[in-house]
C-alpha cells in the first residue's frame, strides 16, 4: 500500500479467508430461517409532521423490545471497556431530550447542530475539549448529564451510519497507513485480536504503527471471532453496542442517519426548537466516501466486512 512499508505477512490469514467465505455461503443460502434481532421484528419507524416517531408502534413485536442489553451482555460474555455517551440535555425553556450518536457516525456535525440550536451561535472552538465533551464548560446554555441508556419515553434521538462505510471511514482516519499514522489506536487493536505489535506496518513518514485495509479488516475479524468487540474503541465498536447496549432501537423516538434530508428538522422536533429554517439537511463538518467509492476491496475484504458488520445490519436494517 502507498505510503507504507508493507511485506508479506498476509500468508499468517489465508485461512480467514476461508472462514468468511464460509460465512458467506451460508448467510447467503440459510433463506429467512435465521433467528434475527430487534431491527428485523419491528417496523419503519412513524414519524409525524415535526420529526417524531409516535412512542407506541402497534406493530412492534413485544418481544422484540423485550430483546435488551442482557441478551446483548450474555452473548457476548465481555466487561464493556467504555459506556456510551448517551447524554440527557436540559434546555433553558424546561424542555429536555435524550441524544446518542456513535464515532464515526457524523458526530462533529451533530453536536455542532444541537449546540446551534440550544445556543444560538455556532461553535467556533478548534482545540480540546471538542463539541462531542456535552459535559464541558462550553456548553453553557444546557444542564446536561451522561447516561448509559434511556430513561422513560421522553424525547430521544440517535444518529448512526451504514456499517460497512462506517468500518472504512474508521480505517481511513484513524488507522491507515499515512502522514500521522494509527498510532493512538493500533496496540489496543492488535492487543483485542491477540497479535503482537510487529505486525503492524510502519508509516513512511514518520515511522508510527498503522494497517493496510486488509489487514485491519483481519484484525478486526479476529476481534469479533473472539467477541471482544464490545471492548473496541468507540470508532470501531459495533453501532448495536454503542447507543442501543442498553435501550434498543425501538425504544428511541427517532433513529436517523446524518445524511438523511431530514435529520435537521427532527432534531429541531426532539429539542423542541423552533427555527425559521427550510432546510432539514445537516451541515457536512467532515466528508467521507460513501461505500461505493471504495473500489479496491477484494474478495477476501468484502466477504471479512461482511462478517464484521453483519449483526449491525440485523439490528439497524429497517433505519438504515
């Protein structure tokens, strides 16, 4: 890969390759006998005209929502390394709302948002503590609290991404192989997958650890075959325990994506914020490639994606 020192040891996996391709085949011909999560019984979310998903879906299986952390916490049998960020805003006016939204999933556009709309100026910092940190003095205008999952049926709101291009955006900002190198985030990787530091490749530039695409993704497989993946860092955490470990999907007003046409508008409806404004887009902070866009993946890629973000898709298929 470009910009990496890269030798051969890709021969250590080929036997991964068979196993995703096992997994594969077999997903891909298992018809809908597959036993399937929260995402698969419930329906689209209802939304009205300020964005808000109706609390009470009539055709949300009961045992679906009843399909909680502690299925989630025995399947995986892991001490979770990092609780989410799920944080309970105050507003002046009284009014208060519940909002998640995991790394990589548009969080810098976000939080900029609510800050406009709860502040009533942009958020014009470019150092530490970053607009993500709701608990830092900048917020001013908000009493806010962090909590690891929903409290009663207020007014909530996630944000999440597609899986697949969530994973590779993860690998294109904090772990490939350029300038500044994966240095921050490489030996906890490796350390969950149980390979020794020498196989990460080093930065051309300045010699910091970092991984080619392939390799992070057999890495990262290597991580969820184990089921450590409730102990990865919140940038390459599976969505499904992150936001939803504890409140599930269904039990949130609105799910949305960042890049949805009306992201801005249900999130004026959730904080209960009225603004003069047409436009329900979110501002893009940062941009990342869509998923089509990354033409290089092989066989052997897709297949360990695939397998890495299947559970994600069977929790979040309907919101996505």
């Amino acid at each position: 890969m470009e910009g990496c020192q890269c030798d051969n040891r890709i021969n250590k996996f080929q036997w991964l390759l068979l196993l995703a391709g096992a997994v594969v085949f077999f997903t891909s011909h298992s018809g809908n006998t597959t036993l399937t999560s929260w995402a698969d019984c419930a329906r689209a979310p209802n939304n009205n005209d300020n964005g808000l998903k109706e609390a009470t879906d009539v055709h949300k299986s009961t045992s679906a929502i009843a399909l909680d952390s502690m299925m989630f916490l025995h399947q995986f049998g892991e001490v979770f390394r990092e609780e989410p960020r799920i944080w309970e805003l105050t507003l002046l006016n009284n009014s208060s709302a519940t909002v998640c939204a995991c790394a990589k999933c548009g969080t810098t556009s976000f939080y900029q948002s609510i800050y406009e709309m709860t502040h009533g100026r942009e958020w014009n910092f470019s150092d530490p503590p970053w607009v993500q940190t709701l608990n830092s003095k900048r917020w001013t205008d908000i009493e806010v609290k962090q909590k690891d999952q929903l409290d009663g049926p207020g007014h909530s709101i996630a944000l999440i991404r597609d899986p697949k291009e969530r994973i590779l955006s993860a690998w294109k900002d904090k772990v490939m192989c350029f300038e500044r190198g994966g240095a921050n985030f490489i030996p906890g990787l490796l350390n969950l997958a149980g390979m020794t530091p020498d196989y990460a490749n080093r930065s051309v530039s300045n010699n910091k650890p970092c991984l080619g695409l392939s390799e992070y993704l057999q890495v990262l497989y290597l991580v969820h075959t184990q089921n450590k993946q409730g102990l990865l860092n919140s940038h390459f955490r599976p969505q499904h325990l992150y936001c939803f470990l504890h409140s599930p999907p269904p039990k949130w007003t609105v799910v949305t994506r960042a890049n949805s046409p009306n992201t801005i508008c249900q999130l004026k409806g959730i904080l209960q914020v009225d603004e003069a404004n047409e436009d329900c887009t979110m501002k893009q902070v940062h941009k990342s490639k869509p998923l089509s866009m990354y033409h290089d993946l092989t066989e052997m890629d897709e297949a360990l994606l695939y397998a890495i973000t299947h559970d994600e898709y069977q929790v979040l298929g309907t919101y996505l």
